[in-house]
DNA sequence: TACATATTTAAATTCATTACAATTTAATTT
DNA sequence: AAATTAAATTGTAATGAATTTAAATATGTA
C-alpha cells in the first residue's frame, strides 16, 4: 500500500472526506516523517497542485491536529512544525543542522496528583551524533595539519 | 534578603553590570515564579519605570537566557514565557485557567547516543486539579438542582 | 437540475518578535 | 574636570508566521 492510499484509508476512519488536498496533505507527512512546515507541505504539493492555497494547508493540519491524524511540534521558534507519527516520542532538534530526531522516553512525574494531562510535548536541543562526529573530525584534521 | 538584593547578587555572580532595569526585571522575575510574558513584566516596571522600552524588556532577557540566569518556556504558543527557575523541572498549562505549573520529572531516553544535549523542555497541557475540582462541583450542582 | 453544505482560495490583518539607528548613561582616559 | 570611549536604553520600522475574512468553487442530495 502506497502513501496514498494508506492516507485515504486514515481519512476514511476518521469520518473526514478524503478531499484531493487532504489526502496529499497526509501522504506527505507519512511519506516525510521530518517534521515538515507549512512551507514545505505548501512548496512541495503546488508544484502538481498549482492553485494550491498556503491557507488550505493550515485549515487542513487544523482539521488533521482535531481529528488526532496529526502533531504539533513546537520545538522550533520560529515556525510550527507537523508529524503524522501521533504516538509518544520525544523530538530532539540539532542545533547545528536543524534536523528534528525522534526518541524514545519514559517520564515519571510524581507531583500531578488531580491533573488530568491531555497533551505532552517533550522537547531536547543540543548537537546531534552526527554532527558531533563532524565537528570532531574537523578538530582532528586541524590538529593534524599543524 | 530581599528579591532586589538577590537579583543584584546573581547579576555579580554572573559579571553582568548590575543596572537598575536589570536589577528589577530578574527581581521581578525571582518575585513572580508565575512564568510571567514579556508584556507582563513591562506592564508591571513601566508603573515605576516611566521611560522603559519593550525593546530592553527582550534584549534584557536574551542576555539573561545567556548567562543562564533565566529559562524560556514556550508552552504558550503565542507569546514567550520567562522562569528565573533555571533547575530541571517540567511545566503544565491548564487550557481552561492558562496557568503554567511546575512539576518534578524523571525520563530516561535509551535512543540518544552520541547526541550532546543541551536544552530539555517538557511540556504538558491538560486540566489542573484546581480546575478539574471545580468542574466537579458545577457537574454535582446541576445534578442536585434538576 | 436546484439547492444547501463543505471545501478551497486570495487578500487583508494581526501581533509578537527582531533589526537598527539614535540617544542616553556610565566608565575610562587625558 | 574635560574629553573620549564603551555600554545600555530607547523608539520606530520591518519581519513573517499565523489568523481572519469574504468570496469562489466543488460536492452531495433531493
Ligand atoms: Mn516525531
Ligand atoms: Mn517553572
Ligand atoms: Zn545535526
Ligand atoms: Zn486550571
């Protein structure tokens, strides 16, 4: 089963009609599990939608988030950030390369006895393993040239 | 020792020039553990501060999250919230009171090897007990009424 | 087909944050 | 004390993601 399809199906269970923008809407998300903007759902789906409006794309992840189809990240300032992986993960954003990671965690909270917790988002910054390797090979190039 | 005392202290601990505006937004800060916004701290010194600039209010804190003598909570998704409390602690927000409580936790995150953390933020939303409390009340009044 | 409803579009607006140049204040040097 | 330099503060304008509004288009049903 392609994106596609596996988007129309998510669709159809909710109760939400499968509109052409709402399945390629999804499919993307599933497909680029990265965390994408709006930009780059808008960017990417205008170029074989061409009357595409960014607008659409905030009613649709609005739609989405309400219907549980969709997460909002919130761990880059500036803009809002989209993951159809709706299951509990934490996001670790590099600060380096920008990239979001997922990761597992497990939380103890003792102090929130009567809370009754709808939501949670759990946000880690730093360098990631990849660019830590980078910045120590670099290191050691240095070393080594002088 | 009072909160200007103390804010004059951590602002020399941190050899950071102790001005008076500086003084008085960590002071505000340490006297308001509320994760107070930028616009609430200018509202709260303009009353004694009668020239002060919004502007200084952010590059007031900017140098603050620097120096690590403040923490930005993001939580609010419009507007920035600042915590003088800058130990490990995650943060609720009721969605009926807005408020943002504090709570103790405890992860363990087995999938981040070789990433260098920097930043932790966790973020919780839902109905604080408070809340949930009175909600209660209003569903047995109506109950006992009809 | 006709009508009501749902979806999509484009433009205008909002508003927190940032950029920047000007001014004021404080510290350092003559 | 005066002059110079550096730092802090101010006000205005710009930025840009997100929202609001209203109009256009598509879809389902009778
Ligand atoms: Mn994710
Ligand atoms: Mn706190
Ligand atoms: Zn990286
Ligand atoms: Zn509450």
């Amino acid at each position: 089963m392609d994106y596609i399809e596996a988007a129309q199906a998510l669709l159809q269970e909710k109760g939400v009609r499968a509109s052409t923008i709402r399945i390629n809407v999804l499919a993307y998300l599933l497909s680029h599990p990265t965390h994408p903007t709006v930009e780059h759902i808008y960017q990417a789906l205008r170029k074989s939608m061409l009357t595409l409006s960014k607008t659409t794309i905030y009613n649709t992840l609005d739609l989405f988030q309400q219907q549980n189809l969709v997460r909002v990240i919130n761990i880059d300032e500036k803009e809002m950030r989209y993951d159809a992986n709706t299951t509990e993960h934490g996001h670790f954003q590099c600060q380096e390369c920008k990239a979001i990671t997922d990761f597992t965690i497990r939380c103890s909270t003792p102090d929130l006895p009567g809370f009754q917790i709808a939501t949670r988002n759990i946000y880690y910054r730093g360098i990631c393993a990849e660019c830590q390797t980078k910045k120590e090979e670099l290191l050691n190039e240095k070393s080594n040239g002088n």
